[in-house]
C-alpha cells in the first residue's frame, strides 16, 4: 500500500462506509494466559491460538475486501526505526510496569524484534517465571484502547493498569507515525482536574456527527463521562452526549458495544434488559461549547435518540426472547461492526440473533465466501457477514471490539 500521502483519520458515525480500519490479530501473547492468570489479563477463559487465529482469518478476510487495513504491528515497527522514540517508549514502559532492568536489553533490539517483544512478551523458559517482560493478550480487541471521534484520535485511560502498556504505545504510534498524520488526545489527561477517571473505547459510539453514546459502568467511570463532556465543549457548536448506565456485573455488560450497536440509519442491535431498563438510568448532556449545559433524564437509549430526530428500529439480542438473548449477548452477540450503513460484521454463533437479523431485512452472508471473492457486498442493500468464532468469542469481545477505525465517509443523514 502507498503511504506516500499521510492518512488523515475522521470518523463521524458507526456507520459511515469505512475507508480504513486498524487490526492485530491474536497472537503468540494469548498463549500466555493460563487458569491462574487468566483472570489478571481481564479474561473468563483462556484461548487456544491457533483456533482464535482460525476463526479470525476471515473476518480480516472479509474486512480487506471492503476497505484498507492497517496493522497495528506495522505501524510500531514503523515508529521504532527512530531511536529517539525506541529509547523514549521502552523507557517509559519499563519505568510503569516497575522493569526498569529491562531497558538496556530491550533498547538493544532492532524495530521489528522490539515491537515482536512489546507484543508478545519476552520469553524466558530458565526462569520459574516464564516471562520476564510480560506479554499483552488483550491487544487483539483494538478498540479498547483507542478510539477515532471526528479528526482526532482519543487515547483511553484504561479502568486497569494491565492495559496501560496498549495505551502507551498507541500514544506513541500517533506522536510520531509516518503513516497516519493527526493529533491525540487522552480525555483524562487533558480534561481532568485530578488525573482520576476511567474512558475506554468500547464504551463510546459516533451515534451521527452531532450525537456521541457513552455507557457508564465498570469501564467508563463519570469522571469519564466528564472528561468526554469537556471535550465536546471544547469543540464548540452544539452537541449531545447520552449515557447510558451499564449494570456492574455480570462481565459481558462491560462496554456500551457489548449492548447495543448502530447497524443502519435507521436500525440498531440491542440487548432489551439493559437498554429498555428502567432501573438503568439514560442521562442526556446538551452542551453549546461553554455556553449553555442543558441534563435532561431520558426513558432509555432509543427514546433519546428518536427525541433527536435519530430513530431507530431495535433489533434485539437472541431474537427479544429472554433465554437466548442472554446467552448470546454472553457471546457478544450485540457487539456488531459496520463497515458501511446496514452491512455489518458478527458472530455466526449467535444463531438467534443472526435470524433476527434476517428476518428485517439483512441477507445472512458467509465470511468465507466474502473473504474468498465468492460473495460481493456491494450487490445487497443490507448484509449481516457471519464469521465463525467459538474461540474468538471466549475473550469476551466481538466484531466491534476487534476494530479500530481511522476514517470514514460521511453518512447522508
């Protein structure tokens, strides 16, 4: 790919046709996961590498048919041919991850082997401890971590420091990229008078230009919230932010993406007992830069955004049947991913929810056959690309977790 230009990200909407998009597959770091440390990398389970990278080859597939992809590892290697910024980054992991020893060895690394390390870990077998630099296997789920809102790209402040690593490099990668030309912004950082608070990406959805969703739960803290209500004021003009409150347990409620997803204009994937809850509160911020603040408590998600000329049809989880819609939303079977409006990408697992899909208006395609040339898209108004993922799955994210877009089209509203 030619990247004798610098891409300037913009994304404006979930669902604005994608010109490019971010990926990592899973790699050789998910193998360090085990029974007893599973649980301190923030996963249920642990994953077998080889089934997770199967299932993940034609989601990529699919994804490299419709629009450019990047990889995140190329865009590190990218930054650490520069040694100023090789020296700089490994120093400041090493120093918050308490490894200052770590330093000089890995400073000492060419580009792609230092970036193979950040990755994967540094492997040790002689030692008790097997890895000495610890690996970060929640990487694949790109959208944690970083977030594009409009023509910046916002770093998260993670709600665990185990993913402060991803944080770091991702900062890094947007300071000195070669490849993608724009400003960075970590909302706590910048935006908080006391450095506290949580805002992490799957949390937050591009509802349409003027109108951002924010879930407030484990992950996304109301400093948070704040931090992002800062941000919108700074840009000035008028703007909505709606938040939705996400029950504490159990883990698959996460992130907002985990419950509820743009697909359409005029269509939305939904998990009905958290986003129709009436005991789950809905808070709208109208802001008009630093003028005028207006908080209005809404019914639910779908009733705000109709009240701002956004309606939504909701197709929900499991088909609306309360059995299955909690197993699947379990198996991130809200969590959709729109690569252009009504044409999304989910997991062919969720079998009640796929016919739900089907059953207003979504042709059920394969990914195999769009990742191996046999389907076209572009000849269906409206798509569901169904990719296995048993194994992808048990990680505890979906289609739009494992997606960091950088640009978009514009969406003729």
């Amino acid at each position: 790919m030619d990247y004798f230009r610098r891409i300037k990200p913009c994304v404006e909407s979930e669902i604005g046709k994608l010109d490019y998009v971010i990926l990592h597959a899973p790699g050789k770091e998910i193998e360090h996961m085990t029974p007893e440390n599973a649980h301190k990398f923030l996963f249920s389970d642990i994953l077998n590498y080889r089934e997770a990278l199967e299932n993940y080859k034609d989601f990529e597939g699919s994804l490299k048919k419709v629009t450019n992809v990047l990889y995140f590892k190329d865009l590190l290697i990218d930054i650490l041919k520069d040694a100023d910024v090789k020296e700089n980054l490994v120093f400041s992991i090493c120093e918050q991850e308490n490894l200052p020893y770590m330093s000089e060895l890995l400073t000492s690394f060419d580009a792609e082997k230092l970036a193979t390390a950040l990755i994967e870990g540094y492997d040790n077998k002689s030692l008790k401890e097997r890895y000495i630099f610890p690996p970060i296997p929640n990487l694949f789920f790109m959208r944690d971590a970083s977030f594009t809102m409009y023509n910046k790209v916002m770093v998260s402040k993670m709600a665990t420091d185990v993913r402060e690593r991803e944080t770091m490099i991702w900062t890094s990668i947007f300071n000195h990229s070669s490849i993608i030309d724009v400003e960075s912004v970590n909302p706590i950082h910048r935006y908080s008078m006391n450095g506290r608070g949580s805002v992490e990406g799957g949390d937050v959805e591009i509802a349409r230009h003027d109108i951002i969703l924010s879930g407030c739960g484990s992950r996304t803290s109301k400093e948070g919230v704040n931090a992002l209500l800062e941000h919108l004021r700074n840009l000035g003009g008028t703007r909505h932010l709606i938040t939705q409150q996400l029950p504490l347990e159990p883990e698959s409620f996460i992130h907002l993406d985990m419950v509820f997803t743009l697909l359409d204009k005029d269509r939305c994937m939904a998990y009905k007992p958290v986003i129709m809850n009436d005991n789950l509160k809905t808070v709208h911020y109208e802001v008009d830069g630093y003028e005028h603040t207006k908080i209005t408590e809404e019914n639910n998600l779908i009733e705000a955004l109709d009240k701002l000329g956004m309606p939504l049809e909701p197709i929900f989880c499991g088909g609306g049947d309360e059995y299955y819609g909690a197993r699947e939303q379990w198996h991130s079977g809200a969590n959709f991913f729109a690569f252009a409006p009504g044409k999304v990408l989910g997991y062919a697992r969720n079998h009640n929810t796929i016919e739900a899909l089907s059953q207003n208006g979504f042709e059920v395609l394969k990914a195999a056959d769009v990742s191996s040339g046999k389907v076209n898209v572009n000849d269906y108004r409206r798509c569901v690309v169904a990719f296995e993922g048993n194994e992808l799955s048990r990680g505890g994210g979906g289609a739009r977790c494992m997606t960091m877009p950088i640009l978009r089209e514009k969406v003729d509203w």
